[in-house]
C-alpha cells in the first residue's frame, strides 16, 4: 500500500483545517515537513511542530500533530492527522508538499475503503460514515450512527448463521443420504426456513421508514401566477427566500429549498406560474412547472378563493393523480369561512377525482399553515419513523434483502415439491450470498468503486 493525503475537513474557512495522511510512510512524510529526522511521537498525543516548505526553506504553519499507529488506526494503518490554521490556500500548500515528499492524492472514501480492506468495519458500517456525513435530520443521524456501531450487522449474523446451519444439513443429506429427507426433517428444515425468511422480510420492511429519513420527499407548489405560491414558499421555511410580487410571471424559474417535518426531509420546490404565455422565458419555466409535477412525490396545488374560479384551475387539479395531491385554497383572510366553505364545495363537486385533500390557509397570515404541513407528510409517515429500533435506509441493502427473502421463498416451494436436496441448496447458497453482499463479505470489486466514488474525499 502506498501512502495517500486528504483535507479531512470541508472546503472553505475555517478556523482549524486537518489533513490526514495513512500508509506506511506516513511518519516519514510528517519528519520531512517538520525537518525533524528523530520525530517519534508517542501514538495518540498531539505534538506541536512547525512544518516547512522544503523549496523555499520557510516555515509554513505551526500546526498539531497527531501519530495513530497501526492497526490501531481509523485505517489500520499508520496515521498521521495535522491540524493547520483552516485558509484554504494554506491547505493546499501543505498537500502539495506532501505530495512532493511522495504521498499519493487520497480518491474518493479511500481512508474508508481501507479500513474495510483491513477489517477495522465491515461495508455496513463503511457506508453509515456517508450516511452520517450526509444526514439531514436528527433522525437520520441516530440510525447512522447505530448503523456505523454495528447494529445492522448484528443483526444480519444470526440469520446468516441459522440459513447456514440448513445448508449443512441439505448438504450433508446430499452427500451420506441416499433415500429422501424424513418427513419429521424435512418439516423441521422448512419451519427453519419460514423462520429465516420472515426475519429477513420483517427487516426488509422497515426500508420504506428508513428510505424517506434518508431521501425526504419531493414537494412541488403549482398553481396559476399570482396564487400565493411564493408566499406560500417562503412561509413554510419561515424566510423570505422567493421574491413575492403582485406582478404575474415573477418566479420564471424553480427555487428549491429544505426543511423538515416531523424528522422528514422536505425539498421543497417553487416553480412558475402555469399560464400560457409569450414571453420565452416564461414558456421554458412553465414547461420545467409540468415536468416537475410529473417527478414530484407530492404536489401542492394551489388556488386563490378571493378571485373567481378559473377553468386553468381546473385543467390543473384534474391533470394530477388524487394520491399526489394537496388542494392549498389560499387567502382565506379575504373572505368569511362560509364563503371559503362555498368555494370549497364547488371547486370539490368539479374536480374528477373526489380524494384530493383540501387545506384552507392564509400565506399571508399564516392560518392553517400546521394542517399543510400534517397533510403533507401524512400520506408517507410510517409510525417507525420515529422509532428507537433499526431502519434498513439504504436501496442496496433493501434490494438484497428483498433478493434473499425470493431465493428462500423459491427453495420453501421446492422442498415442499420434494425436489432434490441439490435443487434446493441454489437458492439458499444464493440467499447466503445476498446476505454477505449487504456486510462486503461478497461483494465485487466493481460494487466497492461504485460505493467509495459517493463518499468525499477526505473520508
């Protein structure tokens, strides 16, 4: 292994920036820049040393030095962590040094990928550090967390153990027994794998709570110029991020933003008025409003009840699916509630789909603001978002549990159709190896680049 440098710490200002060295030169690198041959330090203490730049023969920074002695390191190999004064220039000077001294520019989750190759973590607990660095929610943050402590892995061991255990018995069966398997056996070998296999299904379901800690959901406001739907923008993130005017055609373009409910991460996306319209500029965001609402999990439509119904109104509700939509009725402090009633009832008795949800609120004043927002995670809320037990979040691990989950279902089925032991055994070998791809125990090469290119450099 050579050895590799990042910047550990985000781009930018700051007070303190870390660069962080593994391999096994890296104590030789760290002498050279502290021109300091009998450097030794102690694994574990921070050091306080000037480091050089050996061409201009000038100190570069006083900085703290950090030995972490292999195996016992983040990698498993030696480690060397330098804390300079955060200026982005000074950073780059350093690594440039190290590079010149003979360290290799890290890739991308390098660091990670070997402490996975040195059996510090497995790919569980390897792709929670992405997850973590990436969490948008406290929620998120706490099933990362377990997920890097090895919890999912915990869970996986006994599974894998138990579906191995009934490998040994098919295979053993395959090998000394020449008549088929006896019927108390064979009842006892698929009650065992009815068991493994609801495991690995109850598990499995817990994607669906997880996916939407991790990814959020999409919502997009529309409706026609001039509704409220900047208004309505900048009231549920409680800024003034999208420009709000009594002019028609102000937002020509999609603004997007986040923020959460209920520990969901919400991109939230403003987009043009629908309208037709000559100005070109305006026409390309019009277009961008109607393929947005095709790719959204969840559209606000909204409508203004101080003005007369519009048959553009219409076209717009009737054109999207009941299940992704919340009917806004805006500025409801212009009228009396029987009049918003009034409106409300007309506008329900002429949209095709009679399941829409429909709010009353006031952008302005903020009336009826709470309602929207339980409506708009009601229909993808699961009760275990909130949970204090462990949710599969990421699409790999979901798609090989699912897998695994099929392959012991299919080998149920054959037993139960006395196919032969060696029949059988494929699906439950495959199963096994769904089940060691989750953890990296399987997992190709080509999987592992796909992985470690998400990560940033510096991990």
């Amino acid at each position: 292994m050579d050895t590799i440098v990042a910047i550990a710490t985000p781009i930018g200002r700051s007070g303190i920036g870390v660069i962080r060295l593994s391999g096994p030169d890296s104590l030789g690198v760290a002498r050279v820049l502290t021109s300091d041959s009998a450097f030794a330090p102690e694994p574990r203490t921070a050091y306080l040393r000037q480091i050089y730049d050996r061409r201009a023969s000038d100190a570069i920074d006083q900085t703290l030095i950090t030995y972490f002695q292999g195996p016992h390191s983040f990698t498993g190999e030696d480690v060397i962590e330098i804390s300079c004064h955060g200026s982005p220039i000074l950073l780059r000077v350093v690594i440039d040094e190290c590079l010149r001294i003979g360290a290799r520019m890290a890739d991308a989750g390098e660091f990670t990928l070997r402490s996975l190759a040195n059996g510090r973590m497995d790919l569980t607990e390897a792709e929670a550090i992405r997850d973590l660095i990436d969490a948008q929610t406290t929620a998120a943050v706490r099933q990362a967390a377990r997920q890097m402590r090895g919890e999912f892995s915990h869970q996986l061991q006994p599974i894998k153990g138990d579906l191995l255990d009934v490998i040994v018995v098919l295979e053993s069966a395959l090998e000394f027994v020449e008549d088929d398997l006896p019927e108390i056996q064979l009842a006892n070998t698929k009650l065992r794998l009815e068991t493994i296999k609801d495991t690995v299904a109850k598990i499995a379901a817990t994607f669906r709570a997880g996916n939407l800690i991790r990814e959020g959901i999409r919502v997009a406001i529309v409706g026609r110029p001039n509704v409220g739907k900047s208004s309505l923008f900048n009231a549920l993130l409680g800024s003034e991020r999208a420009i709000v005017t009594d002019i028609a055609g102000t937002t020509r373009d999609q603004i997007h933003e986040k923020f959460t409910i209920r520990n969901i991460p919400i991109s939230l996306i403003d987009t043009a008025g629908l309208r037709e319209t000559t100005d070109t500029v305006e026409m390309i965001g019009v277009e961008r409003s109607r393929r947005t609402m095709v790719d959204a999990d969840l559209v606000i439509a909204m409508v203004d009840v101080s003005e007369e119904r519009s048959e553009e109104d219409l076209e717009i509700l009737n054109h999207l699916e009941a299940a992704q939509q919340i009917v806004v009725l805006n500025k409801i402090d212009k009228l009396s509630p029987e009049s918003v009633r009034g409106f409300r009832e007309e506008l329900k008795s002429m949209v095709s789909s009679g399941t829409h949800a429909f709010v009353e609120l006031s952008a302005k004043t903020g009336a009826g603001l709470d309602a929207l927002r339980d409506s708009i995670v009601e229909p993808f809320s699961p009760t275990e978002v909130n949970s204090d037990g462990f949710l599969v979040s990421d699409a790999r691990h979901y798609d090989l549990l699912v897998r695994s989950r099929d392959e012991i279902d299919s080998s149920i089925s054959l037993l139960e159709a006395r196919a032969s032991e060696e029949i059988v055994l494929v699906g439950l070998h495959n199963a096994l190896r769904f089940l060691g791809e989750i953890t990296g125990e399987t997992t190709t090469e080509d999987m592992l680049t796909r992985i470690f290119s998400t990560f940033c450099i510096g991990k």
